[in-house]
C-alpha cells in the first residue's frame, strides 16, 4: 500500500538498503530521527554486494586508516547481535599469507597487530590449522584475532528489523530517480521515486552501491570514479578426511594471501564439505546489463584460484572438476579502493546529502562503522564516534579524485 501523506516527511532519507544503507537507517533511528529507507528491488535481493551467506572482518589493513575503523565495527557488530537477538559474527582467528618482502603484505601485519608464525621446519608452537597451507618460498604466514565470518543477507536483515523496530519505514520496489533541493533557499531535499511518489527529507543518504555513479550523475551531472565489477564466489570440494578441520568449529581461520591473484577465505561453514576460496576483483559490469556469466573458467576468476590452492593447499581442497557452487555478486570500486564518505556538496545539496559508496570489496566489516558515521554527518554535519574512535575521515572524501584520477592509489 501506498504510504499516506503523514508519512512522507523524514528527517533523513536513505536511498539504498544494502549493508550501508540499512546500517545509516539503523543508526539515524538509534538518534530518534524519523528515518525512511528506500530500496528499488526487493529487500534482501541478490542482485548488488551485500547479499549471500559469509563476509569475513579482519584488522590486517596496509593502509593504516582501517583498523580503527574495523575495531570500531566489530564493537557495533556485537551491540547489534545484542540488541536484536540474531547471531550473525562467527569470531575466528585470520591468517594473512603472503611473500615476505611485499609491502602491501608487510605493512598489513603491523597495522593489524599480526603475529608471523613460525615455519614448518622450525621446532617452535604453531596452531594445529597451520599444517593445511604449504606455505611458498620466500613467503611467511601471519595470524591475528580480529577475525570472522558474518552471515552477509542475515546481517543486512538485522540491521532493517532494528531500524524497523525504532520505528524506521523501510520500503521497497521503490527506485529513486531524482534526489533534488524543493526550492532555493530551502531546507527540504525531495525524493522521487520511478512510480512518481515524492517524499521530503531534511537529510538524505544516498548509499546505492554499484548504481552510485550513475545516480550521482543523474542528479548533480558529476562524475564519480565508482566503477561497478562482476565477481564470484567459489566453494570448493573439502578433500576427503579434512572435512572438519578446516571448519570455524575447528577453529579454522578466515584467511587472505597477498600477491597476484589477491585470494581470500572463509574456513568451512554454510556448506558443510565444502570451503569457499576466491580471488578479489573481476571485469567491469553494468549493473542494469549483467550476463550473469558463473561457467567454468569465466572471465578468469576461477583458474587463478584453482592454480593458488594447487599450490598452498594441495593436500586440503580439491580442484579437479572446479568449484561446487560458484555465486555472481558485484564490487563498487573507487580507483585506489578506499570508500567515498562525504557530502555530496555544490550549490544545491551543501551539507543536507551524504555519500556512502565505493567499498571496493572490503566493506561489509566495517557496515555499522560506517553506517553511524553517514548518519552522524546527515544529522549533526560531522561524525563524532569518527574522531572519538581515530577514524580519519580525510581519507574518503569525494574531491581527492579532483584533477587526480587515481586519488589515494598507492605503490602497494
Ligand atoms: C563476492 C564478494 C565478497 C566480498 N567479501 C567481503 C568480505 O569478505 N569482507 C568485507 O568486508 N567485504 C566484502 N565484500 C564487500 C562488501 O560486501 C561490500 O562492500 C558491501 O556489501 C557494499 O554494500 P553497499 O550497501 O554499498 O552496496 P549494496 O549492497 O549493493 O547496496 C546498495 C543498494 O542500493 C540499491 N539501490 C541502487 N540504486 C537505487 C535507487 N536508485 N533507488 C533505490 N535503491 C537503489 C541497490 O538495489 C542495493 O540494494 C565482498 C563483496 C563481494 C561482492
């Protein structure tokens, strides 16, 4: 049913209810804002990033800015569990992988606090999950604590049912196709959706993953680098006996090994027999325009992680015949892959529209962080928890692409 006119006035709007989204409703109504949030498919649809059934949190960040904002998070992961009853975090234990002398790999393990494990050879304490990765010449093995798997759709659920709760309208099958000023000199930001409703916000969030470059362009004309890729996920098939060891119950590490191909883990769980292992990054996509391509070998996001398991886990995960199940799934990638979170700025929106886009592969850990972020700059024009937690925010601004394409890109 159609929302009755009372309804359509919001102190904030959130366009979007992926994890960023619906973690903005969530703490915008935390706040006691009156909060709407819109989503264009169904809710809980498997057609952006947020959606299946594992994403892993790690501390192991080269670029030092994260940390904080992953231990922020993981503090936010467990007020949520707690306040909605859900369990959606498995702790575990993270294993990074990686040669030696790669400074990506390297300054990872001293931003996150990791502990480089002793070789195989050496007679020196190892956990006993150590035995399942045949680590390369020249490459070392590091673990740390901060790490776990989180239930991807579950948590994107958790986070609507709480903004529900504290009285959030969550709406969906509603396409935002315009986010404009009413009129000069005023205060209300309107909202139009493809079916012509209008809803009046004094804020907006605007947090629409792959789709955000073109919303933005589509509202203010200007180009933002956030450029929407196709990636899979792949379960591969337990070797017989291994079964397991190497699930979280075991105490079986999230894991992610530097290099080419970038590979990352989550230890046996939502399929039992099977391990999901799978390479970061993918082809350009359109988001309205997927092939939805998942056969063998397709766009080289499979053979590149069968070669990495033959090599450090051959004994533990089977290759022949490929992947078991392989999910289709979507990164918003900035060009040096750190998130955009700022106002989307100009003449017309100031400091009323925020942006919380590009997470690049690596945002869903830091969901909650970001989410009372968005809403802390939507409702009092800063983030407080930001500067209380070390978070620096100088790192996600929207004009660092200004006449730099490449924005933050580093060496590593
Ligand atoms: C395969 C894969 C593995 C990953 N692994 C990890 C991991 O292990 N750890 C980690 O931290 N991160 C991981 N990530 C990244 C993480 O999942 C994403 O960074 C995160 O889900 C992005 O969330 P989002 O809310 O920005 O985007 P989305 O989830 O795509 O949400 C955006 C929403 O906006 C809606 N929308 C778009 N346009 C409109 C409109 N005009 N009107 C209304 N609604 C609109 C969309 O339908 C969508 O629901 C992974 C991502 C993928 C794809």
């Amino acid at each position: 049913m159609a929302a009755q006119p009372a309804e359509r006035s919001f102190d904030v709007i959130v366009v979007g209810a992926g994890i960023m989204g619906s973690c903005a409703a969530h703490a915008a109504a935390s706040r006691g804002a009156r909060v709407l949030l819109l989503e264009q498919f169904d809710l809980l649809h498997q057609r952006g990033s947020s959606h299946g059934e594992s994403r892993t949190i790690r501390a192991t960040y080269p670029q030092p800015h994260y940390p904080p904002m992953v231990r922020l998070s993981r503090r936010l992961w467990d007020d949520a569990q707690r306040d909605s009853g859900y369990a959606v975090l498995t702790p575990t234990p993270h294993l990074d992988l990686g040669p030696r002398d790669d400074p990506a790999f390297v300054a990872s393990v001293a931003n996150g606090g990791a502990t480089v494990l002793a070789p195989a050879a050496a007679d020196a304490p190892r956990p006993a999950w150590a035995e399942a990765f045949r680590v390369p010449d020249g490459w070392a093995a590091a673990s740390s604590e901060l790490g776990g798997v989180m239930k991807a759709t579950k948590a994107v659920a958790m986070f609507q049912a709480l903004a529900a709760k504290l009285g959030a309208v969550v709406r969906d099958r509603a396409e935002v196709v315009d986010v404009a000023r009413q009129g000069e000199g005023t205060t209300t930001i309107v909202v139009k959706t493809a079916t012509g409703e209008e809803f009046h916000g004094a804020k907006c969030i605007i947090t629409v993953g792959a789709w955000t470059s073109k919303l933005v362009k589509s509202v203010t004309g200007a180009d933002l680098p956030v450029q929407p890729l196709h990636t899979l996920i792949c379960y591969w098939k337990v070797k017989p006996g291994h079964e397991r060891e190497l699930t979280t119950e075991a105490g079986f590490p999230t894991f992610a090994s530097y290099g080419v191909p970038y590979i990352y883990s989550t230890p046996s769980m939502e399929y039992p027999g099977l391990i999901k292992i799978a390479m970061h990054g993918g082809p350009p996509c359109d988001p309205d325009g997927r092939d939805w391509a998942i056969g063998p070998g397709e766009d080289g996001l499979v053979e590149p992680v069968a070669r990495w398991i033959d090599e450090v886990m051959p004994g533990h995960v089977e290759t022949a015949g490929g992947p078991v199940v392989r999910q289709a799934c979507m990164y918003s990638m900035t060009p040096d892959e750190d998130f955009v979170i700022d106002f989307l700025g100009g003449e017309e929106f100031g400091r009323d529209v925020v942006v919380g886009a590009g997470f690049s592969g690596h945002g869903f850990k830091m969901g909650p962080a970001v989410g009372r972020i968005l809403a802390e700059m939507a409702l009092d024009g800063e983030s407080g928890t930001a500067a209380e937690a070390g978070v620096e925010l100088r790192h996600f601004g929207i004009r660092r692409f200004d006449g730099n394409p490449t924005g933050n890109a580093r060496s590593y």
